[in-house]
C-alpha cells in the first residue's frame, strides 16, 4: 500500500508533495529510487525520518502492531498522521494512539477508503436519517475476500499472530467491521464469535467466522466471513421498524413498508396480513468512490484547509474493538460484553504469540499489486 499511495501523492492529490520515504526493506527502497522523483529523501529507520524534519504529515503503511507506536511517535515529534487500516492489533495500543492524538493539535485520520464509497454513504443517511426507523437486525455475509495459499506464504509476517495479530478480521474485513458500526450509527453490547483457524488455509490465524451480537435497543445482527470460499458474497441487510434495505452487487433496495410494522401491528386484525410493501431502487451516483485517493485527498484537505475528516483516527477502534472481542470471545468460548476488557484480550493475544509454534511456509517477500483491491 505504501508504494500504492506514494504514487498517488506524486500524480493525484493537489496540494500534497511526497518529500520522503522509509523502509526497513532495502528491496522496496530500489523500487522507490527507479519510480520516485529524485527530489525525495530516502530513510532507514522512522526515528532518522522523523528527526529529519523533512515532512510536514506522515502515512503509516506498516504491519499492524507498528501502527500505534510509530503514530504515537509522529504525534511526538509534532507531525500530522494518517494510518493504514486497521488502527492496530489491539485496542490496548490504538487507545494509547488516540490518546496521543487528543493531547495534540495535529490532524489524525484513517485509510477507511469505503467510506467514499457513495453507496455506503447514502446507506448511512438513509439510516440517520430515520428513513428505516429503528433498527431491528443487522446482518452482513462478506465471503468474497478469497486468499489463496501463495498470498498468505508472500510475507513472512502475514496470517501470524505475532506479526499481523489475525487473519480476515483483522487483514480484510475492517472496512466492513467499521461500516458495520458507521452506517448504523451502532456498536453492539455483547458479542459471541464461532473462529475458526487454519480452517482452509495452512495458516495459525482464522479464516472463517460466524459472530452474533447484541444491541442495547434489542436489534440483534449476524457476520460472516472468509477468506477460503468461492464464489463469495458480499450482502449487507438491515431491517428496521420500517421496512429492509439491502446492499449487495452495488445496488442499494430499500423495501419500504408504507405502514410501520409496530403500527400496522397494533392496528390490524386480520391475522394473517402483512403490511403493504414497496421496493424502491435508491439511487446512488455510479462507481465506488474515490477509495484510497479521496481519503489521501480528504486527509490533505484538512491540513490545509481544516477540511472535516471523513475517517477519523480515533474512530479506528471502534471496528478494532468488534474484531478482538470476536477473537476474545472464540478464545473463551464465551459471550463478550461492550466494552471489552482490552487487558485480558492483550494478555490471551499475547499468549497466542508467546506460544505459536506454527512453521510457515514462506516464499521470497513480495509485493503484490493492490489496484482494485480496496
């Protein structure tokens, strides 16, 4: 992703200049001398980057565990901060980042690129709206994220717990995790997950999952995922007071009830009647958004303009906290409660790093093109 969005700071984003770039990888660091302008400065280490005062903001697209600890040193050394997703490993450390951020006066954002998605964004204020009314149930089948075997042996670090911290939950599916709770407007109060690990692939983290939760108004929601199924789905369907709205094949139906059911409940006799119903096809402007450019764009944007951020740093733990307690819940075999205890998920992941003996099977580190990916 990092030579994904170093292009697109040189060719797209007005307003934003690529002045350095840093890599432990000394393979990626000649990829960025042969397509880089000369003009960019080239580091080692993130401590040489952020001494060198050569930047004004920097975007952290590292493994998962390093995000909050180099966000947390950027914040200290007084630069602007935009993270790959997701926000972290565990919500122990992202908080810790978001507390770094508030104690700042600098702008923090997040890669959630669906959320320029107009699709989900017209899903949020049809639901904020009231337009649904109050939810009722919330359910997303997201199975079309396939991995085959040789994406997970491209790095060494990928599908482990000690260098990614997860599998789909944590590598795929935040965007979902985090528009699951953006366009509802809500987070669960208790969570119970079914995980299961190395199920299709030869990998110690999960592939496949079923989670159940729990809203405080009542409503209840399923989510399903993996990485190993094809062809897969990507079906969300929210069903409130006032009919269902259903995104999938990036169309958005809405089946309004012209009476709301609690009323038509109240007020019909007829036994078996249902109340009249009407699918609308809601409009929605063509293609996907500006996905990772429009956040580069946004996050730019509000440096220099003080521009409102559409995907806040400190919103990243909100989709992280429903990912850990999915794993937390899988690993005690037990309901999790909101929030969650984040000392004992670091205690129970870090017990899962301590004691992996998992070999990987791992072939030469590669990078791997991610148009289209999102």
């Amino acid at each position: 992703m990092g030579s994904e969005h170093a292009l697109s700071l040189l060719n797209h984003i007005k307003g934003a200049e690529l002045t350095a770039v840093c890599d432990t990888n000394a393979e990626r660091m000649k990829w960025a001398e042969q397509h880089l302008p000369e003009s960019v400065k080239y580091y080692d280490t993130a401590i040489e980057l952020f001494e060198s005062r050569s930047i004004d903001a920097v975007l952290i697209c590292t493994p998962h565990y390093d995000h909050p600890t180099l966000a947390i040193k950027a914040f200290e050394y007084g630069y602007h901060v935009l993270v790959e997703k997701p926000a972290g490993a565990y919500t122990k450390s992202v908080q810790q980042m978001n507390d770094a951020a508030m104690k700042s006066d600098r702008k923090f954002g997040i890669m959630y690129n669906q959320r320029t998605n107009p699709l989900y964004q017209k899903l949020k204020d049809l639901i904020q709206s009231g337009e649904l009314g109050e939810i009722r149930r919330t359910n997303w089948i997201i199975t079309n994220w396939y991995r085959s075997q040789s994406y997970y042996n491209s790095g060494g670090w990928r599908a482990t717990w000690a260098g990614e911290g997860g599998g789909v939950l944590l590598n795929q599916d935040p965007h979902q995790l985090d528009l699951w709770q953006w366009t509802t407007g809500m987070m669960p109060k208790r969570i119970r997950a079914f995980c299961h690990f190395g199920k299709y692939r030869n990998i110690e983290v999960e592939d496949d999952v079923t989670a159940y939760v729990e809203y405080e108004n009542g409503a209840t929601g399923l989510f399903i995922t993996t990485t190993g199924e094809a062809p897969g789905t990507n079906r969300f369907e929210i069903n409130g007071d006032q009919g269902k709205i259903v995104v999938e094949d990036g169309k958005l139906t809405f089946w309004r009830l012209r009476t709301p059911e609690p009323q038509f409940n109240a007020e019909y006799k007829g036994g078996f009647g249902s109340p009249e119903c009407w699918k609308c096809e809601i409009p929605v402007a063509e293609g996907q958004g500006e996905q990772h450019q429009g956040i580069l764009r946004n996050f730019t944007n509000a440096i220099l303009h003080d521009e409102e951020l559409l995907a806040p740093g400190e919103e990243g733990i909100h989709g992280l906290t429903l990912s850990n307690a999915m794993y937390l819940s899988a690993w005690t075999d037990n309901w999790v409660e909101l929030p969650m205890d984040s000392d004992l998920f670091y205690k129970k992941l870090m017990e899962k790093v301590e004691n992996s003996t998992f070999l990987k099977e791992t072939t030469a580190s590669k990078t791997f093109d991610v148009k289209g990916t999102y």
